[in-house]
C-alpha cells in the first residue's frame, strides 16, 4: 500500500472533485435522496474529508477514516477551517479491511468511496466489505464506490500513452480479464482494480446487501475540456441543465459502461 499512500500524499483529491465536479454532484444528489435525515455516518477511505463536510454541515455526526495520514490531517483541518470539528466522532488513520478502532453496528449509515479502487486481491475486496457490514446497524444504508473495468478499457485505447502499460493490445487483453492496474511510470494512479460491471451487485449481495441502485457517477468524463467550455459559455443556467440531465440518466444501466466511476447504493440485510 505504500506506493498508493505515495501517490495520494502528492495528489490533490478535494481539488479534483472541484476539477470534475460531476462525480461529486451526481453522488451527493444520491446520497442526499437516499441518507436517513439523522444519524451516524461513517466516512471510510474519506480521503480530505469532502462528503464529510458535507454530511456534517448537514447536521449529522461524522466518523472519518483514510489509509493515507496527510489526508487524514487535512479533513481534519477542514473541519476546524469551516467551524465543523463539533459534528465529527473523530478522525482515524487506518485500512478500510481492519476498522480496529470502530464497534459493530455503530453507524446509520456508512460511505466507502474510495478503498475498492485499490484492492487488487478478492481476499482483501471481501475483507474490506465486511468490515463495513460489520460497523454498519442492520437495515443501514451504506454506498460504496467502483471502478468500470470497461470503461478503462476505452481511456487506455483513446489515450494510451497516458496509461502505460496499457499502451498496446497484449496488455490491455491481460488488464480486462485481470482488472489489476500498476501504472508504469512512476507518481502516477495506480495499485489499482476496476470492476466487471455485472460483478458489483453479485459481490455486494455476497457480503450481505440488498441492491437499491446502481449509478454512473461521473458520465461526464467523456467530455473534454472544450465540451465543458461550450456549454460554459451559454451560461450558469445552461450548465446547470446539462448538470440535471447527466444526474437524471445516471441511473440508466446502458450509459454505466462509459461512467469512469460507478456508486453502488444498498442496504445491509444481514
């Protein structure tokens, strides 16, 4: 895990979610819809805390957790910069597969957006899962965030030099029956490993969830920079059609394939 702890030390993951704010936008328009109106919330793999923050200034009380100890260091300074500090439980450094400082059932509902990005071993993918079925009360909500296998297909054959070794077929052939990404050069993502889409339900049901949804997060990753500037120029309220439009088809299973991030919504039934 020190390579992935590595890259996201030199990463800047809160300004990506303002850089691609649809990602961001579609899931919290979820979350919302599907949240209990009060609570416990776990934040697991929470990176710098911005759902946190979120869900506290909405009143409820926070758990949060990361694998990386600068991310951890920086929620935590978000929460006093924005006067929040009051709605957090506390703020833990540890692996989403061993939640060692967390009892059973303590929270109403659980986030995990991040950790299933990078268990490359089912063992761990498995662990990882119920440990969040562990901490979450029966009858919880939890949301958990994958990775398309197919969808990374296509960036690597779009844009291969960005995504080396997938930069020829043999390697890309051996990455969709694996899932399992290392990025060649160095400071790059990776430690990485991207769902079959029709595996997520089947997995999570495995672990003891019922299914409620399953979304693309950020279908907008296929547009350029110079699609967004399109729309940008026609105005705030134009782009926040387009906004509407991308959250209102995310549910649609036809568009999950080209979604560079999925978030599977289920409940904990045992």
């Amino acid at each position: 895990m020190s390579n992935i702890i590595s890259y996201y030390n030199n990463f800047d993951e809160w300004g990506r979610l303002d850089r691609e704010p649809i990602e961001f936008h579609v899931n919290w328009h979820f979350i919302k819809k599907y949240m209990p109106k009060t609570g416990y919330v776990l934040d697991n793999g929470a990176g710098p805390g911005k759902y946190s923050m979120e869900l506290a200034k909405e009143g409820y009380m926070v758990t949060l957790t990361d694998l990386t100890p600068k991310l951890v260091e920086i929620a935590k300074n978000k929460a006093h910069e924005l006067n929040l500090t009051s709605q957090f439980n506390g703020f833990y450094v540890c692996n989403a597969r061993e939640l060692n400082n967390i009892s059973d059932e303590q929270f109403d509902s659980s986030l995990m957006l991040g950790p299933m990005y990078h268990l490359q071993e089912e063992n761990d993918r498995i662990k990882a899962v119920r440990e969040l079925n562990r901490v979450t009360k029966k009858d919880g909500i939890v949301f958990v965030a994958f990775m398309s296998r197919i969808r990374h297909i296509l960036t690597s054959l779009i844009t291969p030099e960005s995504w080396k070794p997938n930069d020829n077929i043999d390697t890309i052939n051996e990455f969709d029956q694996s899932g399992v990404f290392n990025h060649k050069d160095e400071g790059r993502f990776t430690g990485a490993y991207y769902f079959n889409i029709e595996d997520i339900k089947l997995f999570m049901k495995s672990q003891g969830f019922e299914s409620l949804e399953l979304i693309g997060s950020n279908v907008g990753a296929i547009l350029s920079n110079e699609n967004w500037d399109y729309w940008r120029n026609k105005g705030e309220q134009e782009v926040k059609n387009v906004l509407k439009l991308l959250i209102d088809k995310s549910t649609d299973p036809y568009i999950l394939g080209i979604s560079s991030h999925l978030l599977y919504i289920g409940r904990k039934v045992n």
